[in-house]
C-alpha cells in the first residue's frame, strides 16, 4: 500500500481528492493537512511515503513545506497538486525537493500515476509542462539563484507570514517565538532581500510565489 498524506486548504478539494484516491486498491489516505505547517507536523507523525501537496497554502506555504519536509524524510517523496503550470514555480519545487508535479485541471488517472511513479523512485511532471522545462533546468536552475536563497527556514516562514498581512505578536504565536524574536528574523530577511517595507515584502512573495494574492 501506498500511504499518502493529502496537504490542501479547501476543505471541498481535499475531500474530493480523498474519495478519489481510496478508490485505488493501492492507496491508502492516512491523513490530511490544511496548510503547510500541519504537512510538515502529521508527515512527522504518521511518515507516509508520499505527501500530496497544494502549493499556495496559508501559515506555511506548500513550497517551504516541501524544503522542511525533505530536510526531514528525504525519503519522503512529494507531489505537488497546483493550478500553477509557469517554470519558475516548477524549478521552485524541483530544487526544494518534490518528485512530481501535477495540475489541477489534469485527468484523474494522471495523478494516479504520478503518486505511484514517485513511490517507485522516478520522478514525474504533467505532460502539459512543457519538456522544455525539463530541458532547461539544470542550466536555470543556477541563474535561479537569487537572495531568496540566503534566507533561512525561519525568515522565509515569517516573510510569507507577513505578506499575509499577520502582525509580529501573531506571527510569534504561530511559531512559538518571542515577538522580540520575529522582529530580528524580520529585520534580517529585509536586510538580505533589500528590502525596506511590508508592502515591499509582500510584493516579493506574491512574485516568488510563497504568498498568495486571494
């Protein structure tokens, strides 16, 4: 059996996603995640071999997810479920870590297919994503690098904490820090990127694609 964590933050879709899945006699649904904190906490807790993963995702979104998930199972594999199909967003997820990447308006059968092909230790990428993208990674994936990269796991969660308009006092909540805490991660991360405002700082999130503009 493969045993599958679905992390997505509309309830509808997660449930859809579920029924489909325990129809395969393969696969076995072992929990669900609303966002990309509760990923990263029930893969701890109940280790399944493939987590199925949305990218845009409140608290924590899917990619860091991924990056944290990864750092903590590598033998995890991820699949990424989005609406997102541009390169960058795939070169993101590739370099955190996920194994494959499939679109929400896909066929059924194609996500069945992904999560076994992960579960086998290939890799696997929607038809519809251009070849070129696969192409073209290993010399992009260089050029990708940017300041972004000089960011630490703590920064990057409190960058996407405050695009999403949260104050330091209930980002320090959710992450179990001192508020005193949040305002260094948040002064170092704009040190970094250069930056000098929130609006700033949310315009590059919403640009890497860790915050979403719903």
């Amino acid at each position: 059996m493969i045993k599958v964590l679905l992390a997505e933050d509309h309830t509808i879709v997660r449930k859809g996603l579920r029924s489909l899945l325990d129809g395969e006699a393969d696969i076995y649904v072992v929990g669900e995640a609303e966002n990309g904190q509760q990923a990263v906490e029930k893969t701890q807790l109940l280790l399944p071999d493939v987590v199925l993963m949305d990218i845009t995702m409140p608290v924590l979104n899917g990619l860091e997810a991924t990056r944290q998930i990864k750092s903590l199972h590598p033998s995890i594999k991820v699949v990424v479920l989005t609406v997102h199909s541009t390169q960058e967003y795939v070169f993101q997820i590739l370099q955190a870590g996920g194994s494959g990447y499939v679109l929400k308006q896909a066929a059924v059968s194609e996500l069945i297919q992904a999560i076994r092909a992960v579960f086998q230790g290939d890799s696997f990428l929607s038809p519809s994503i251009s070849r070129q993208v696969v192409d073209e990674y290993g010399r992009l994936a260089v050029a990708m690098e940017d300041k972004f990269d000089r960011l630490t796991a703590r920064e990057r969660e409190v960058l996407q904490m405050v695009a999403e308009g949260r104050t330091n006092r209930q980002i320090a909540g959710l992450m179990h820090l001192t508020v005193k805490t949040v305002e260094a991660h948040r002064a170092s991360l704009m040190n970094k990127l250069g930056l000098h405002s929130i609006a700033e700082l949310t315009k590059y999130a919403l640009r890497k694609g860790i915050a979403s503009s719903e």
